[in-house]
C-alpha cells in the first residue's frame, strides 16, 4: 500500500479474503478461547514441544506456534515466557478507538466542494489543541462570541458545530482532538443496491460530536484497541525482530513491521514468518520501505561520484599538455 505506484483494495472486501484463504485449512476452530500457551523442554532445556491448551478442546503439540493478535493480548497468552519476550511486547502501545458508520453529513465539511476521502477536525475545547489561546464560545441562539484568535470555529475546523448542542462546543473526546470522517462512498467499492446511487456513507473516527441516531447504520458503532506508533517503537521492533521464534513462538500482526499499523502490515507479517518456516516465497515481489528511494539515490550518488572523478581526471591531462 505504502510502496506501489497506487493502493490496491479487495473487491469484495477482508471477510470474503479471509474466508478464500481459510478454505483449504484443514482443521479449523473458530470461536474457542486459548488460555495460554506453553513451551515443553525436557530435562536437559531441549525443546520439546509447544503446547496450546483451550477451551473446550485437548491439549495440542506443535513444533511452532505463531500468535496473531495484538501485542499486549500475546504477552497474556504465554504466561511463563521469557523476560525478554514479556519486556518486548509490553512495550508496544495502545489506545482505545471509537468509530461509527452513518450519514449524517454535518460530520463532513461545510463546503461540499472541500469534501475529500479522508476529513480532519480539530475540537477546539481540547487542551491539546495547539493555537488555543481562550475557548470560544456560542451563546443559545447561535451567535458566536469572539475569544483569542479562534476566530469563527466553524471556520478554522471546516465543521458547523453549532447544530450539536445549544452551546455549539461538546466536551474533549477521550480519544483526543482529532476526528476524521472518511467517504466511504469514494474511498470503498460500496454495493449501494439497496440504499440507491445518491446514499452518503461515512465512517468516523473519534467522533467528539456524534452523529444523529436515525443515521446511524444498523451495527454502526465500534470499539477497539489500535497500536500507536511512539518514539520507543523502532527500538520494541527490533527486539521483537531479536526474540522471533525462540522456543518456536513467533509472533506477527499490525504492530510487528515497520510501517503504518494497519492490516497490510498484519498481511505481511505472517507472510514474512511463513516464509522463514517454508523456506518458500510468495509469488510476487516485496520493496521494503524507502529501499526503491535508496537505490535511486545511491545511483545517482554513483552517477555524480562518477562526473566528479571525470572532471578531476580531464583536469589533471589538461595541465600536463
């Protein structure tokens, strides 16, 4: 996503991708709870081998376990892990996001022609809120009192907020300053069969001003945990890179890769440890990040080295004719 010329999207969406690569797995369990997992050594500290105990199901040997889920749900499931593991993956960090599916477009800009796949709103009634110098506020019948220089919020966030409650401002949201509405309707290939051609559906995150109840989409509401990439997090990716497969355990997902923590990262992930047990590739090829720019740049660095020695070179002839 973040390397080729332009993002590529399932067509038929994750579920449907999930649901073709799982169909030629043998055996699977859905839905069953894993207590915990437990490396087997025998006397000598040989690797015997890793055990999952779950529920409802009899204690299984594998010769690798590869755990994908969130890092801080990981270190739960493999409770007598080394130090180094529990240190390492509790060093990854999250949050907790609220995101909702709807149609309301006065979470959307103002002015229709500023629309745009992914739009951002700043709440001015953060204290994180950088530029604020006093809170605005709006008296009951809408006029706008002038304070600082947040001069005309509606302006500055792209976003009428005076519709939302009789004072215009809602409280500070849990997940920060920022909302962003995403259009669905431009950013995913949307089956709009039943709801018609003209439909608006937007997707919002960390919404500090909610959407109206009657446009909210059925299931719309969603909460979860996101990885937060921190100034720590290249150095927590090295030593995830430094702990991966000791006892056999492997350890993949968003948060595991370099990147922006999203499902291309999870992809890749698994694909990259897959690779390792296999000693197969994928059938295409991978550019890490920034390795396409570095290898332009080291050939043009050869190219300039190149004209730099050619000039030194014809200089020192021209002084011995």
């Amino acid at each position: 996503m973040l390397t080729g010329k332009s993002t590529r999207r399932m067509t038929l969406g994750t579920k449907t991708a999930g649901d073709m690569i799982a169909k030629n797995v043998k055996e699977k369990h859905v839905g069953v709870k894993v207590q915990y997992i437990k490396p087997n050594h025998d006397e000598n500290g040989k690797l015997l081998s890793v055990a999952i105990h779950a529920d409802g199901l009899p204690v299984v040997d594998f010769d690798h376990v590869i755990i994908a889920t969130q890092a801080n749900q990981a270190v739960k499931l493999v409770p007598n892990a080394r130090a180094d593991h529990v240190k390492t993956l509790s060093s990854f960090k999250y949050v907790w996001s609220e995101m909702v599916v709807h149609s309301d477009e006065r979470l959307m800009p103002l002015d229709k022609s500023n629309w745009t796949i992914g739009n951002f709103f700043i709440q001015p009634n953060c204290p994180e809120t950088k530029r604020r110098k006093a809170s605005p506020h709006y008296t009951p019948n809408g006029q706008e009192e002038q304070h600082g220089d947040l001069q005309g919020i509606q302006i500055k966030s792209g976003l009428d907020i005076r519709d939302f409650n009789k004072d215009g401002l809602c409280d500070c949201s849990p997940g920060g300053a920022i909302m962003c509405t995403v259009w669905q309707n431009i950013s995913q290939p949307l089956n709009m069969d039943k709801c018609g051609d003209g439909f608006p559906v937007f997707q919002t995150w960390n919404p500090w001003v909610q959407p109206r109840q009657d446009k909210i989409l059925p299931n719309g509401y969603h909460y979860f945990e996101r990885p937060v990439v921190t100034v720590e997090t290249e150095k927590a990716l090295e030593n995830l890179k430094a702990i991966q497969g000791q006892d056999n355990v492997w350890y993949i997902g968003a948060y595991s890769l370099p990147g922006v923590p999203l499902l291309e990262n999870a992809a890749n992930s698994g694909l990259m440890i897959a690779e390792r047990l296999t000693g197969q590739s994928r059938p295409w090829k991978v550019h890490p990040i920034g390795q396409t720019k570095q290898n332009k740049a080291g050939k043009l660095g050869s190219l300039i080295l190149l004209v730099l020695l050619g000039v030194v070179l014809c200089s020192v002839l021209y002084s011995r004719l």
